[in-house]
C-alpha cells in the first residue's frame, strides 16, 4: 500500500495517484483520459468546484491584507489599486488552481469515492 501523503504529493505535483509517475493533466486543467504510465483511466475524475472554492479562501487570505495594507496606508486612486490587485489575484488563482484540482482527484482515489446511491436505488 502506497503512504497517503505520497498519493497527496503526487497530485499536488499533476501526477498520478495510481503509479505516482505518469502526468495526470492534458493541458492547463484538463485531465488526460489515462495515465501514460500505468494506463489507469482518470475516466471517474470528478472534482467539480471544490478545488474552485478552496482556491478562492486561499487567495484571498494571502492577497486581501496586502491590499488593505496598500489601500491604508498610500491612499492611492482606485484605478492603481485595481490595476495592481485584480492581477495579482488572478496570478494567485491560476497558480493554485492546477495543484489543488490534483490533489482533490488524489483525494478521491485514495479514499476510492464514488456517486452515493440509496439502499433500495435500483439505478
């Protein structure tokens, strides 16, 4: 059995849970349909908006106080403020995107979740 912070790493880092190797992405934030390691499909991915969510705490806990900062103290026009932030958001986002849709697919392999289905679903 692989460690669980193995697996974890390996999907920080855009690797497959499986084989810890092969690329998981095909692209920026597409998943590829398999690993070109081991051949395990990535067919179940299924991370939705959770990666989206965690991203967006995460840039705004590291960006917001500097801006306040700069705000408050410098006064500056709402035009540099805006042309200095906005991208810097977007720079944080874009680089935590990618790590953390990998990690929640790791996530969901290490724990093999599936689509819950009631006891008496027949479907």
């Amino acid at each position: 059995m692989v460690d669980k912070s193995k697996i974890m790493g390996a999907g920080l880092r855009g690797r497959c849970p499986n084989c810890l190797e092969g690329p998981l992405f095909d692209g920026y934030l597409k998943f590829a349909h398999e690993c070109l390691t081991c051949g395990v499909s990535f067919a179940r991915e299924d991370a939705g908006d959770g990666p989206a969510v965690f991203v967006i705490l995460i840039a705004s806990f590291l960006v917001v106080p500097f801006a306040l900062i700069f705000q408050m103290t410098l006064e500056p026009p709402i035009w540099l403020t805006l042309l200095i932030w906005v991208p810097a958001i977007i720079i944080v986002c874009l680089a935590l995107l990618r790590p953390f849709r990998g990690l929640m697919f790791a996530i969901q392999v290490m724990n093999n979740a599936a689509p819950g289905h009631l006891e008496n679903d027949e479907n």
